[in-house]
C-alpha cells in the first residue's frame, strides 16, 4: 500500500519524528512520481535545492521542477522566477492549472510553513490545492493532483496537528522497532470506511523504496532494566487467592437457603421453619388500589402509550 499512495490523490501527510525521519521517504515518493511521468514541484523551504536533489540521478532530476524558498524565502533578491507570494504564491499558482497532466506537490516541509503562516491560510490553501479534481460544476479535465507534506509533528501543538490531519485523506505516521522502519498508513476516502495498515520498509542508497516483512520476533513492550517490575496486587484491599483453610471453611458453608440432599432430615426441617410460620409469628399482607392510570388491559397492555 506505500508504494501506492500516489494513485490515491489528495493530501499525504508524512508524519515523522526525532526518532524517525521522513524525508527520505518524501524523497522516495518523489522519485516513484517522476518515473510514473507525471509532473513533480518541489517546495523546498528546509534544505538546500543541493542536499533535496542528491542521490537522485540526472534523470530524475530533470524531471523535478524544484522551488526553492530555502535560500531567498522572501524574494528579497528580486529575482523573476521567484513566485511574488512565496510559497503560499506557487501554491495559488498550481491551483489555476488547466493540464490533464497528473501533477505529484511535494512540500518540504509542512512543519516550516505552518511555523511562519496562520494554519488557516494554510489549510485553505491545501484544501483547494488537493480538491481541484473534483470540483463540482468544473468541466475542464484536470489530472490528479497529490501533495505530499513532511511535518515534524514534534514540533506543533495538537491543534494544527489536529488540523492537517482532518484535511489529509492519508496519513502516514512513521516509527519502528528493532532497526527496521515502519509507516502506519491511515487512508480516508468519501463514502467508504477508514483504512489502516502498517507497512515495513527500507530506503536503498537511490531512494528507491523497498518493501519488506515485518520482523520475525514478536515485538515486546520496553522494560527498563533499572526499574524494578511493580506488583499490581501489593496494595488491594482484598484478596484475589484463598488459603487452604479458608477454602476449606467456604466450602462447608451451608447457605440459609441452600438444602442439602446428604442431610434429609435436618434440610427438610429446616426449609419448613423458612416456608411456613410459626404460631404467634406476625404476617404481612400487601393491599392494592388501582388508580385511574392503571392499565388492566390484558389483551393490549400498551394502549396508554399512544403508539
């Protein structure tokens, strides 16, 4: 399913970590897109066009059409390919297009836009960008659109978070264990059930991806070899075992209203003394008066209720 996100369109939310980066999975897609011939826009605000672009060979990097808001992200240069807006500018700019051609936006990254424009703005901006596709009552045949967004949600608050992620139709959260990297895949489409799926993988040296199978050993919750283990039974109020002399005494027990076979004699005494009162013994009587509202209708007993 990771090497198919792209055939889904819309918004991919690459979430990724300290721990587990995921620009070489941006990098991955990328190149995936450009080898599918669909045309590729790179955003890059965080690293230099130099360091996005190496790795990939002249091929593939001449298919990228690559803006780059890292070195002047303010125009303040002048320069004439630079978009006026910045990158919200080439962002508006790609929502007017007429091309049938599929079109694959990679934002590198999500995290340095919504850290310098208002998340509003941003996922206007995104939402219209995404859903030009599908707009009802629009009759020009444009091709699919995906953007591919690298946030570092370590570094926001669960509001935008939140936000991005209500607007992605999916989301890949990435982590791991033993080594191996994994991508949790959560896929949102109109009319139909969320999906989710984890997804192991490698990165080869020329971002190539590389599925693979899970790891073979069942994975184990993280013990701290420093901590000692804690007893969650040391401190009730009650216990859960009984010792032998108390299970003895439970099971010699006879309930009041518990007669024994084994013992006739006392049993059926017993269960006469319960059922049947003694001389002298005070009775009680229950005395009813329907009222008004009562229902004695047998037959339709739900009458009263005006169904």
């Amino acid at each position: 399913m990771l090497d198919s996100l792209l055939a889904l369109g819309g918004l991919v939310l690459l979430r990724d970590s300290v721990e587990w980066e995921g620009r070489s999975l941006l990098k991955a897609l990328v190149k995936k897109s450009a080898l599918c011939g669909e045309q590729v826009h790179i955003l890059g605000c965080e690293v230099s066009e130099e360091e996005f672009r190496e790795g990939f060979d002249s091929d593939i990097n001449n298919r990228l059409v690559y803006h780059d808001f890292f070195r002047d992200p303010l125009n303040w240069s002048k320069t004439e390919e630079a978009f006026p807006g910045g990158p919200l500018g080439a962002l508006r700019a790609m929502c007017k297009r007429t091309d049938p051609v599929p079109v694959t936006i990679a934002l590198d990254s999500l995290s340095w836009l919504l850290l310098r424009l208002p998340c509003t703005t941003l996922c206007q901006v995104l939402h219209a960008v995404s859903h030009q596709d599908s707009c009802p009552g629009d009759s020009s045949s444009v091709g699919k659109v995906s953007v591919l967004g690298l946030l570092h949600e370590e570094l926001h608050g669960p509001g935008p978070v939140g936000a991005l992620s209500s607007l992605a139709q999916t989301e890949v959260t990435l982590g791991g264990t033993m080594g191996q990297a994994s991508a949790h895949i959560l896929c949102r489409r109109p009319r139909q059930r969320p999906t989710d799926q984890t997804q192991w993988f490698s990165i080869l040296p020329d971002f190539s991806l590389d599925l693979q199978e899970g790891p073979s050993v069942e994975s184990q919750p993280y013990s701290d070899p420093h901590i000692p283990p804690v007893d969650p039974t040391t401190h009730l109020t009650f216990n859960l075992h009984l010792s032998k002399k108390e299970r003895e005494a439970r099971d010699s027990l006879i309930l009041p209203f518990q007669f024994s076979s084994e013992n006739t004699k006392s049993s059926l005494l017993r269960q006469q003394a319960l059922l049947r009162p003694r001389p002298g013994q005070a009775t009680s009587h229950i005395f009813y008066e329907p009222d008004a509202y009562d229902d004695l209708d047998q037959e339709d007993p739900d009458d009263d209720l005006d169904i």
